[in-house]
C-alpha cells in the first residue's frame, strides 16, 4: 500500500508523496538491512507546518557503521530540502539497551508514531519510566540554561531570539506531554490544545508558551520593542515550569 493511501490526515499531499519517495529510495539503499522505519514528531501529531516542520524519522537497521553512514550521504542532499534531516540510526539492540537511558523521548515516541515500513519496535518494549519526573525538570532547567547562553552567544539580537524561542519550546513539548502521563491525564495530541490545557495541570499562565508557538507557526511576528519582552516572559515561563514540577516530586506525583 501506498503512503498517499494511509493515515496520513493532517499531512499534506506533498509531504506524504516525499515519504514514498524517501521510503523507496531508503529500501534501494539499504535492502534486507533496513528493518523498520518509523515517523514520528509534528508530522504525526497534526502540528506540521509545511516548509518549517520537519519529518521526523526513526531507522532501525541491522548494524550502524561507517558504510551504512557514508552510503546515507547519497540522498541526504536530496531529501534535506524536503524537510528530512538525517534520520536516528538505531539496531534493534540499541533501542533495547537504551530504553532506560532515554525514557522520556522513547515514551513520546512510543506514544505517537506511524510505521512506514516493516515492524513496530515499541510493540513490548519496556520503558523504565520511575525518574521520569527527575528528567522532566532537569529537561526543563537545562533548556533554561542553554537559553541564557545561547541569547549571550547571539549577541541578544532580534534575529537570536526569534530563532532561540521556537528551539527552545519544542525541546520543552516532549515533557510537557510527559507530565500530563506521569498524572494520568489524556495527552492532547495538537501543540495548541497541550498548551491551553496546561495552566490547569501546573497552575501556571501558559499564554507566552501560546505565544512563542505561534512565532513558530507563523502567526505572529513582534517587533524589535515586543520580542525582548516576549523572550523574558518565556525565560520566567521556564523558571515557573520548573519549580511546578519540582513541587509535583515533591508532593509524591511526579515520580
């Protein structure tokens, strides 16, 4: 079957043509060594935006080695301008073995992906979750951080945060909808719903998160006395976000 002819709702006719394309070529490449490939990220969530998302993709293969990433350079000009950056090269093995170390972005993907080709790997895989809480809010302070140095590094100029604000919310969007699991909530798919269901998860006013991802999306474009306001609203957004979930460990919620 066709990828134009599956669940491909929310995405664009275009992008789901590209994922045919890139799917055949990936098969030509690779042959029998190529075991499964999985979408996953704004594509499958209904958040894609066409030319700013990028396809997100997981390749399982037999073995990861210089050949199998030398021979990918073939085709990563080609598809790079389609929004396919360089897919996570991963062995049945190293999912495996790293499904401890990386619980919260395994969980998120687990959570929602879509097969294109082969088998479903998280299908039975066993996710240690029991420091998710712990990873949540170090995600959370080291995002802030990064920040600060990052606008320093930028010179704190327009154009620095008009890039640093995007990256910066969509690192935070994975534990964000892990706090929604780790409490047992239904996890709302679109960005938007996530974001205006947050402040009666954390008690916080989520309306600069709305705000940067609608700077994402497009939607909004400050200007040079708006945008430094937005920045340290969104640095004091991450600080509050931050002292919530430690306050949930704390309280037992959060493990």
């Amino acid at each position: 079957m066709s990828l134009t002819q599956t669940m491909f709702e929310n995405l664009p006719e275009e992008a789901r043509e590209t994922l045919q394309l890139y799917v055949e070529r990936m098969a030509d490449l690779y042959g029998p060594s190529l075991h499964a490939m999985l979408l996953y990220g704004s594509a499958v969530r209904g958040d894609y935006l066409p030319g700013r998302s990028n396809l997100n993709l997981l390749v399982l293969v037999a073995k990861v080695d210089m050949s199998l990433l030398q021979t990918y350079t073939k085709i990563h000009k080609r598809f790079k301008k389609e929004q396919i950056p360089v897919p996570l090269f991963l062995t049945e093995e190293e999912l495996r073995g790293s499904a401890s170390i990386f619980p919260l972005e395994y969980t998120d993907m687990a959570a929602c992906h879509h097969v294109l080709m082969g088998h479903d790997p998280f299908v039975g895989l066993v996710i240690d979750t029991k420091q998710m809480g712990m990873q949540c809010e170090q995600e959370v302070r080291g995002n802030l951080l990064r920040l600060r140095q990052r606008l320093v590094e930028g010179a704190a100029t327009m154009e620095a945060m008009g890039i640093l604000l995007p990256l910066s919310l969509t690192a935070m969007l994975a534990c964000l909808r892990a706090i929604f699991r780790e409490l047992r909530l239904p996890v709302p798919r679109p960005t938007d719903i996530l974001l205006s269901d947050l402040p009666s998860v954390l008690g916080i006013d989520a309306a600069v998160l709305q705000e940067v991802w609608n700077l994402k999306r497009g939607l909004i474009s400050p200007g040079p006395a708006e945008l430094p306001r937005l920045f340290e609203r969104y640095l004091g957004a991450l600080e509050m976000i931050a002292a919530c979930i430690g306050q949930l460990r704390a309280e037992g919620r959060l493990r």
